[in-house]
C-alpha cells in the first residue's frame, strides 16, 4: 500500500524539519523527549543518537555523537559511546571509541580513537592510531604514529613511523629513525639510533646507542655506550664510555676510563683501570686486575719488565 500525498508531506516536512535544526547553530530537535532519544542539533546532551553540524559547548552524550564541521569549545563535554566526526570530534572525556577523519582532540580518552591526519589529547589509553602523529602528556596502551609520537609519559606498546619521543618511556618502542627520552625501560628499536639519560632493557639503533646510564644490553650498528654501561654493549665499529661494566665489543675498539668484566675488539683500552679479560690486537691499560690476551698487552702497574708483552699479560692482585 503506497503513502497517501499527506503522509509524504507530512514526512518530507518533518525531514526538512531536521535538517533545518541540525545546520543552525543553537537550535536542536530531540524525539521523542529532551534528552533521550535522537538529537538533531546542537542539544546540551542526549543519551541516545546526536547528529549536529558543528558542536559548540556540548556537555553530555551517552550513546553516538555524530558531527560534521570543524568543532567549537567542548571543554566539559563527556562521551560515552561513540563520537564520530568528518572533520573530527573534540571532547573532555570519551569513554569508548572516536573516528576523526581529519583530527581528534581527546583530553582523557579510554578506548580507541583514530583520525584521518592527527590525535592530540593529555590522557589516552588504549588504542591511538594516525597516520601523521598522535601527541599526548601520557600514553598507555598501543600507539601508533605514521609520522610521529610525541608524550610526558608513554607506557606499552608505541610505533613511530620517523620517531617516538618523551621524557619517560616504558614498554615496547619502534621508530624509523629514532627513539628518545630522558628515560627508557624496555625495548627500544631505532633506524637510526637510540638516546637518553637513564636507558635499561633491550636497545637497539641501526646506527648508535648512546644514554648517559645504559642497563641492559645495547646494540649499536656503528656504536654503542655512553657514561655508565652495566650489561652488554656492542657497537659494529665501536663501543665506549665512562664506565663499562659486563661485556663490551666492538670491531675495531672498545674504550672506556674504567672496564669491568669482558672486552673483546682489535684495541681495547681501559685508562684507569681494566678488571677482567682483555681480548684484542691491542690491550692497554694503567691498572690491570685480569687477563689481557693479545698481540700487544701494556699494564702499567706491572713491575718494568713486564708492563708490555706479546700474546698475553696479567696481574692478578687488586
């Protein structure tokens, strides 16, 4: 049975209707009563669907928020549930998940939010995706940022297309060409390189790994150290510091004022002091309390005779 011509006229009013209140600004319909149901306009809050062009000072939705147009002040609107957006949603606090085709602005996010370009917010847990960049003050979960990810604080799981930077990395972390922060615990894998003061776990950087204190095992594919070494370091050319304690190797040098424990490369040199076992064309030291086996071994606290001798050296007293 087709719909008579007033039912039509009475439905493409209604439509009309709609359309009108949801492209003018400070206007809204909400059926069937204020605040439940479906929201066409800029509503306060609903809890139900709520389409609007542009939201300006939303407060409330717990259900799907739905926007099409660049977003005003939303300061104080909370989310619970979806929030969508064409060019991209921005909110307080969005518990659930959010879909920005452009950008995505999320002070404290819960959930998953992705976006066309760009996510930016202060708290975000969960799951963050962008092609561009994702840039926060604290991070958990999984992030991933084509270009970029920038944060105070990340922990879990972050991949950078170019970089992932911040003050205080922990987890799991990946860039194309670098990873930096004050502090780094876990796994770090760079492109290039790897850097920080405070560094412990797993490090790796295609080019150099260097941090100011590096606990764990670095792995540098032109070199690897930095102040206080503790764990393994190797470096494909070079590996150094001011304190080596553990392994160090490297192809052609290993230097460090103090080395403890093993160092293996073609010229290892300890300028204070060497404790443990020397592997090298060339070993050198001002202080042995080891072994130096080599083609060339210097001690300097050695009596005379015996600070340089061929294939092998040592001093074994403190």
């Amino acid at each position: 049975m087709r719909p008579s011509f007033a039912t039509l006229r009475s439905m493409n009013f209604l439509i009309g209707a709609m359309i009108f209140l949801a492209v003018s600004p400070g206007w809204a319909v909400t059926i069937p009563a204020a605040g439940w149901g479906l929201s066409l306009g800029n509503s306060p809050g609903v809890n139900g669907v709520r389409i609007n062009t542009r939201d300006q000072d939303l407060l409330w939705v717990n259900g799907l928020n739905l926007t099409v147009w660049v977003p005003g002040d939303n300061h104080r609107a909370r989310i619970h549930g979806i929030a969508l957006g064409v060019f991209g949603p921005s909110v307080q606090t969005l518990r659930g998940m959010g879909v920005g085709g452009l950008l995505m602005t999320a002070e404290n996010l819960t959930g998953i939010a992705v976006a066309g370009a760009g996510i930016t917010g202060s708290s975000m847990t969960g799951l963050v995706a962008a092609p561009f960049g994702v840039a926060g003050r604290d991070l958990a979960g999984i992030t991933v940022g084509g270009v970029g990810i920038g944060s105070d604080q990340i922990r879990g799981i972050a991949i950078g297309g170019l970089g992932v930077g911040g003050t205080e990395l922990r987890g799991v972390f990946v860039a194309g060409l670098g990873v930096g922060a004050s502090v780094i615990r876990g796994i770090a894998v760079g492109g290039a390189g790897i850097g920080g003061q405070e560094m412990a776990g797993l490090l790796v950087g295609g080019l150099g790994v260097g941090g100011s204190s590096i606990t764990g095992i670095a792995i540098g594919g032109l070199g690897a150290g930095g102040g206080d070494t503790r764990g393994i370091c190797i470096g494909g050319l070079g590996a150094g510091g001011r304190k080596i304690s553990g392994v160090g190797m490297a192809a052609l040098t290993v230097q460090a004022e103090e080395i403890t424990g093993v160092s293996v490369a073609a010229y290892c040199r300890a300028s204070v002091k060497a404790k443990g076992l020397s592997i090298g064309l060339v070993n050198s030291t001002e202080r042995l309390q080891g072994i130096q086996i080599g083609l060339f071994n210097h001690a300097g606290n050695n009596p005379k005779a015996l600070r340089v001798l061929p294939l092998i050296n040592l001093h074994l007293r403190g």
